[in-house]
C-alpha cells in the first residue's frame, strides 16, 4: 500500500504509555465517533464524529471571560452546589453552542476544551514514533482506538500502514460494528485486534448497545478465520447488564470457534465516564456498580471452566 500521509481523521486523544490496550508499552491514538450507544460508555465524548465542547465545574471561578466572547450567547453565570462546595460558575446552552472553541482560548481556568480534532496521518505517526524505543523494548506498539476507528477506514488503514513502514507493531481496539468493505480496507495492516462483545444475544444487545450484534459476530469470524489475524475477545464486564453466567459460557463458546486458546478478557466496569458525561452536558444512562476484585475472578474462573483461557484487564 502507498501510503497517503494526507489522509485525516478526527483524533480525541494520543495517549503515550498505555499497559492496557494490547501487549507492551503502547501509544493508543482514540478516533471520534461511534455507531453505537452502550449504555456504560466510558468514552462518551467519542460518540460524535464532530468536535465537542467539555466543560470543568471543578475549575471554573465563575469570572465570565467567556460569556463575553461566545458568538451564540450560549454562556450564562449561575448558582453551583456539588455537595459541601457552593460557587457560581459558566453553564452553556449546548442547544446554542456550536462548539467553535472561542470561549476556550479565553478561559484562564482552562475549565473548558473542545474535544476532537482534525489530524492527518503523517502529524499522528510523529507522534506515535517518538517513543518506539518503549515499543521496541516492550513489545510494545500503536493502538488505534476509539469511538469505532472502523468509522473512518481509509485513515484507520494508512495510520496502520504507516506504523508498519516504521517498523511499529499494530493493533485495533473495535466494537466491529462495520461494514465488510471497512474489515478488509483496515485489517491486512493489524497485527492484533482487540475485540469487543457487549452481549451475545441479539436482542439484549440492541437494547445495550442500540444496534443488532449481528455484524458484529460475523465480521469477528471473518477477522479470525478467514483473514487469519490475532484476536483477543474483550468484554467490558458490567454488573447487570452483561455480566450473566448464561452470557459469559456464551461468549467463551463463541471464542472457541475463532481458533486455539483465543483469549477472554474480563474489563472490570468503572466510573471515568460519568464524570465525562457532566462535562458533555449529557445524563448518565445507567448505574454502574464497579465489581469487587473477588467477583471478577469469579467470573474468569467461569470462562475458564467453560474452556476458554481469560484474563482480568486488558
Ligand atoms: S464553543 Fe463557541 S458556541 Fe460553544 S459556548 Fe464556546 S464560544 Fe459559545
Ligand atoms: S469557564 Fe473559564 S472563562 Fe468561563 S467563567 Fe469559568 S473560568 Fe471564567
């Protein structure tokens, strides 16, 4: 493949020195947007595929520079209580605000950010090159995650070409929620796919995620058997929702039928995305209880007595 360093995306985060997206040392590059809404999204601000406003309570000092400057008049100071702390803050009208990022660079409480930006391949691999002596002394390698990095192909496939032509190991973090033409555009640049399974029934996770799991499956299939590249099978364990034994024996099954000793990861469910969530300006979708140390090994020792290899962590 040539490849086309021009090619651009929308980038929400590089984040150097990952352990938990793949083997190694990693940087892991997260793309924007998403097809689908699980109800526990820990990266919410991924979903949209366009830049975002995020705003920070907890730093805001109320002085109103950026009321002054917002060309929508999205900005207003009101009253804020967040348990013993009162105070007057910026609140935004997100139904005015079209994120254009001026009441950012003016705010001296750096209580603001626009999430996502325009990035080609070339500005990216710089930065993903810069630490390949960690990779190299890890195993290490080049993450691309996101939101779904099957949303944006032609640039997922050139990022992960590019890494190859630098001699930099790859792997993909997906919900593999695309379409067939995305998979085989993408995957003869991976060397590993991190894949995740929200539900293994159908209808359980439409109501989840909003969308079948029917592509999913087979896509995954595809991915494994007919293209042959390294799969590890990823489920964000998340108490009540998917966390049944019914589900994870099914999911162990499935990962049976990709090849030998496919592993399982168990993620243990946490809470970073609500607080993500208050800074969109949107409302958390579901109570999430984060599972005790000893009920995740419960739960990988049911994958394993259901003949699948598992792992808590990724
Ligand atoms: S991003 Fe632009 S439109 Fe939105 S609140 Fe800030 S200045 Fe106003
Ligand atoms: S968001 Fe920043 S500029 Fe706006 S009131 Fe708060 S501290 Fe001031």
């Amino acid at each position: 493949m040539n490849v086309n360093y021009d090619a651009t995306a929308t980038v929400f985060n590089i984040q150097t020195y990952s352990i938990h997206d793949g083997p190694g040392i990693r940087t892991t590059v997260f793309l924007k947007g998403c097809p689908l809404r699980c109800l526990w999204c820990a990266n919410p601000e991924s979903n949209q595929a366009k830049p975002q406003l995020m705003t920070y309570s907890s730093k805001c000092t109320g002085c109103g520079t950026c009321v002054k400057v917002c060309p929508k008049g999205a900005i207003s100071i009101g009253p804020y209580k967040s348990g013993s702390m009162e105070k007057y803050i910026a609140f935004t009208d997100r139904e005015k605000c079209v994120n254009c990022g001026a009441c950012v660079s003016v705010c001296p409480a750096e209580a603001r950010e626009i999430a996502g930006k325009t990035m080609t391949v070339r500005e990216v691999i710089d930065k993903v090159k810069k630490d390949k002596l960690f990779y190299d002394g890890s195993g290490g390698g080049m993450t691309v995650s996101g939101g779904e990095p099957l949303m944006q192909p032609e640039f997922t496939a050139n990022l992960m070409a590019a890494a190859h032509e630098a001699g930099i190991n790859t792997a993909i973090e997906t919900s593999s929620f695309a379409s067939k033409a995305a998979v085989d555009l993408v995957y003869p640049h991976v060397d590993l796919g991190l894949l995740d399974i929200k539900h293994m029934d159908n209808t359980t996770h439409e109501k989840l995620t909003g969308v079948p799991n029917t592509y999913i499956l087979e896509n995954i299939r595809h991915i494994a058997v007919d293209l042959k590249v390294p799969v590890i099978i990823r489920v964000a364990t998340i108490p009540g929702y998917n966390d049944s034994p019914e589900n994870l024996i099914a999911t162990a099954k499935f990962a049976q039928t990709l090849g030998d000793n496919v592993l399982v990861n168990l993620l243990p469910a946490h809470k970073l995305g609500e607080s993500k969530n208050e800074s969109l300006g949107q409302e958390n979708r579901c109570e999430i209880n984060v599972p005790s140390d000893e009920y995740m090994q419960s739960l990988k020792k049911l994958v394993e007595d259901a003949g699948s290899p598992c792992k808590i962590g990724g």
